[in-house]
C-alpha cells in the first residue's frame, strides 16, 4: 500500500492555507491561541460527517480498514464510545439481554450497562493476582455457561488487561461460535498487536467486535480510537451506534490524527518488530538484576515490585525521581507502557535508573483475597437511584449505587447494585479507596 493518501489531513490542511472567512464553529475561527487553532474546523462543506460519513472520513476509516483487516470506525472519543456502541450492537433486538463478562471491565462497561439495562454474568478466573487481571480460560467460559440459567447473547473479555496479560482469545471464541454467540473485546491497550510479526489483535483471532485506543500505543493524540467489526451485516448498523452515544461535534483534531496514523502504519511492522526487541533485550537484564515482571504483552513492563522490596507507589515515586513517569502504580505492581516513539533514549534511561535502584528485603504484605459481592439490584437501578458519598470505611451493607473509580485504572472492586461486604472494605482500605457513592437510605419517620 503504497503513499497513502491522507484525505481528512489534506482537507483540513487546503482549508488553513485558504483566505475563507470562517462564519461557522468554532469560535476561535482559525486564530492562533495555542497554535493548533488553524486545523481545528467543524462539518463544513466538503469536511464530511463522522457519523454519515460518505466522503473524506469514510476514506480514511476504509484505508484503516485494510490495515486491520476488517470494518473500521474512528471514535473521537476514546474506546470509552467504542465499548458503549459494540455492547448498544451486541443488545440491539434482545430480550432480556445478558452479557458474560470478565470482572476486570472497565467502568465504561458499567456505564453502558446502565444505560442498556442489560445483565450481567461475571466471569472469574481460577486465580489472580489483582482485580485488574482476569484470565479467562475458555473452560472457565464453558463452565460459566453450563451454570447459567440462560444463554448469553455475547461474551465481553479484556485483553490485554491493565498489567499486561493477554487472554487466550481464540480459544475463548471457539466457545463462543460453539453456542452462537459474540465476541466482544475490549482491546484498549492493544492496537499495536495487529502490527506484530504474528498478529495477535482480537479480530484475527476470532472476535466479532473490538476496540482500540488508538492513542494508547499508536501516534494518535488522546481520544482516538477505532471499533472494529468482522461482521458486514453488523458493521451496517455502527455509525448508528456510535452516534446514539458520541458527540455531535467530534473533534477534527483527533479525526486528522487517526488519518495521519494509516500513513505512518505503511512502515510501523518493521519499526515495531526492531522495538519490541528491545524491550525483550531489557526485560531480560531487569530479570537478571532481581526484578519479577508479570504478563505477556509487549510493550508494557509490569514489576512486581514487593518482591523487590517495595510498595508499587512508592517505587514509581522513585521513578519519577529519575526522570521517568509510568503509567500505573498500585501497592503491589508498576507499570510502565512503551511505544517505538520512546526511542533509544527512553529505553536507555529505563535501564538506567531501574538497574540504579537497591534490591531490598521482600514486602510480605498481599492483597485481600477477593470475593464477589452479592447483587442487590440491577446495574441500571443502581445507578439511577438516589446517592450519597459517604466515608469507604462506613460502607459495609450499603449498596454501591455509581463506580466513581478514576482511570487509570478504572475498574471498580465493587458494581453498582451490590452490596458492600467486608472483604470489600478491606479492598478499599488496602487500594486507598477513601469514599463511595451508595444509594441514599430512607430515614424512618418517628
């Protein structure tokens, strides 16, 4: 595929350099605050519309296309759209519908389920290190599926996950083919896995539906991101998805930068590939010298940081003492994610200030086991009921009315409609979760 054309940048790029008088939106009508300002347009003539795209938007979305292989969407608004519109196309005509869901979902999961008014069927793994892994196996599937008292309409997993775990994903879809049902993922942090050698992204490995955050791992500013439909007949129905959630003013900013990335995909394998290595080449010495990493994805470094000697938190802040920011920090786990635009330099600094830090005496401190809670009420009910913030440590037999998490990491311990245990506390105490929003009880009138 060669000199990709790039027709949204080109657009928009004609456009600045023109003397039109700009008598439309926005308002800062091409000045230079920032110094962006001149790319930055709306619907106009000629600019097409990102949810009746017919024209230079669909272009691109089609040249996106046939890099990953199946039908491609652009959202402007994070994977966050992305997971709301595969889950509103998974519902679309159900009754009563029901999603088997691995519990490391994020809170847009939730979010959406609120609003879908669907149920849920957790998936748990045999076991797990932390609430943010979920390795589901397709036994675990299987076995799920076999105690339910109906059929789900689809399955929903993340991978890769928060730490860096990939699930096994064509396996899990055999199962989901065997019963007919879909395969959602949420595939966030993985865009870049279609780019691999052997590609690992979801949709060649038997998902129906997935997202990407394309700004995640990709040269796309924030809010980029791609839903990705196998299905034709279920790709006719994904503009309507995404509009019944998304802005109407979607940001062209973010629409170029998705543009420009099918350009930069035309020479990303062999950039990718030499990368990736790299970081292979450093796991391998961060091993040696004392560290445990966890997961299997690429370009992410989880450490497990206790048995290094220190509380994940802490070891980040020692990180950010040497010049280096990472992505996530817990008491147990760091993470640092990286990208082939962390270059030579970056990779070379890691290393130097991890391979800087004193192994000390291993922290014998875990997390709480944890259990899942018991539902109270739906998703929806939950969290369109009457709520109030009150302290965590007051929260025990109180029901969880919004998942108020921040991202990262996003995903919540507890759900909205089920009620806080004591083991939950505890999870909140061990996380430094200080408050929770639960649903505000009747006072009895005397």
């Amino acid at each position: 595929m060669n000199d990709m054309e790039t027709p949204i940048c080109d657009f928009v790029r004609k456009y600045s350099e023109s003397e039109t008088v700009r008598a439309h939106m926005p308002g800062h009508k091409g000045a230079d605050f920032l110094g962006f300002e001149k790319y930055d347009i709306t619907e106009i003539s000629g600019a097409d519309s990102l949810y009746e795209a017919d024209g230079i938007i669909r272009r691109s979305e089609e040249n996106a296309g046939r890099f990953f292989g199946c039908n491609t969407f652009y959202s402007a608004e994070g994977s966050s759209l992305c997971i709301r519109a595969m889950l509103y196309l998974a519902v679309k005509g159900k009754k009563n519908p029901l999603i088997a869901a691995g519990r490391n979902a994020h809170k847009a999961f939730l979010n959406a389920a609120a609003m879908l008014d669907f149920d849920i069927l957790w998936l748990t793994p045999d076991e797990s290190e932390s609430y943010l892994s979920c390795g589901i196996t397709a036994e675990n599937l299987e076995n799920a599926i076999k105690k339910s008292d109906r059929m789900p309409d689809a399955v929903y997993l993340t991978s890769p996950d928060y730490l860096g775990s990939t699930a096994d994903i064509a396996a899990v879809s055999a199962v989901c083919k065997k019963h007919g049902i879909l395969l959602l993922v949420d595939n966030a942090h993985g865009a870049y896995l279609k780019f691999l050698p052997e590609s690992r992204h979801p949709t060649d490995l038997g998902a129906d539906i997935c997202c990407d955050s394309a700004h995640k791992t990709l040269p796309v500013i924030t809010g980029g991101a791609y839903l990705h439909i196998a299905d034709k007949k279920i790709a006719k129905d994904a503009k309507n998805a995404l509009a019944m959630f998304g802005s109407t003013s979607p940001s062209y900013l973010i629409l170029q930068s998705l543009d420009n990335a099918n350009k930069y995909f035309e020479n990303y394998p062999k950039r990718l590939e030499e990368f990736v290595y790299k970081i292979y080449n450093l796991k391998v010495k961060l091993k040696a010298y004392g560290y445990t990493l966890c997961g299997d994805e690429p370009l992410k470094i989880t450490v497990k940081t206790k048995l290094f000697g220190y509380r994940g938190t802490a070891f980040a802040e020692l990180l950010r003492s040497k010049g280096i920011e990472c992505e996530f920090a817990d008491p147990d786990f760091a993470v640092l994610m990286l990208t082939p635009e962390t270059g030579e330099y970056g990779i070379e600094k890691i290393e130097e200030a991890m391979l800087s830090i004193p192994k000390k005496e291993e922290i014998s401190e875990y997390p709480p086991e944890f259990a899942l809670p018991e539902r109270v009420m739906s998703v929806r009910d939950a969290a369109f009921s009457e709520w109030e913030t009150i302290p965590a440590r007051e929260c025990e037999g109180r029901i969880l009315a919004a998942a108020t998490v921040g991202c990262p990491p996003a995903v919540p311990i507890v759900c909205s409609g089920e009620k806080i245990d004591k083991n939950a506390v505890k999870c909140f105490e061990y996380y430094g979760i200080e408050a929770c929003t639960v649903i505000k009880e009747e006072k009895v009138q005397e």
